[in-house]
C-alpha cells in the first residue's frame, strides 16, 4: 500500500470516532479508486471541513490531524519516515 495512502488512513481511523465524515472518507481512501490526486483532495477536504466545524472538541481533533499529516508530508519529503516514528505522531490524536 502506498505510504501516503496508508498514513491517512491512519488518521481517518483516529479521527473516526469525533468526526462524522472520516467513516466514509475511510472507505474511498481504502478503495482501488484512490490515486495519490484523490488522497490530496482528501486532505483538503479535511482541511476545508475544520473552518466549517462548529463543536470546539471536533475541530481541534481535525486540526491536529491534519498538522500530523503536512508534518508526516514534510518529513515524506526529506527523507522516508519509519511506520514507527509515524505511530509516535499520531499517538496523541
């Protein structure tokens, strides 16, 4: 599984129980039909639904999330990070 695709995963799977979209956002990300330009649409999805949120609790939680993401991009980008480092990230979700 591309790496990409399996952090996001990771998150939407933290996000689930606090965000009602991350259930069905969870199953296209695990579908055959998500290409790296439908992952990156995902996460501004993501990024779009916090300045809609209106429950404080939840917006944080996405908000955290998607920091976790554009810093697991970021660190993608310089060198690869190990599935245990990206554990460590998202531990505090």
């Amino acid at each position: 599984m591309d790496h990409k695709k399996k952090l996001l995963i990771k998150v939407l799977e933290k996000l689930q129980p606090q965000w009602n979209l991350a259930e069905g956002i969870l199953a296209l990300v695990k579908s055959s039909y998500a290409d790296d330009k439908a992952i990156d649409g995902i996460v501004h999805i993501i990024s779009n639904s916090i300045k809609r949120v209106k429950n404080t609790q939840e917006k944080n939680m996405l908000t955290e999330g998607l920091e976790k993401i554009k810093k697991i991009q970021r660190l993608e980008n310089n060198e690869t990070i190990s599935d245990k480092e990206l554990d460590k990230l998202l531990a505090d979700i």
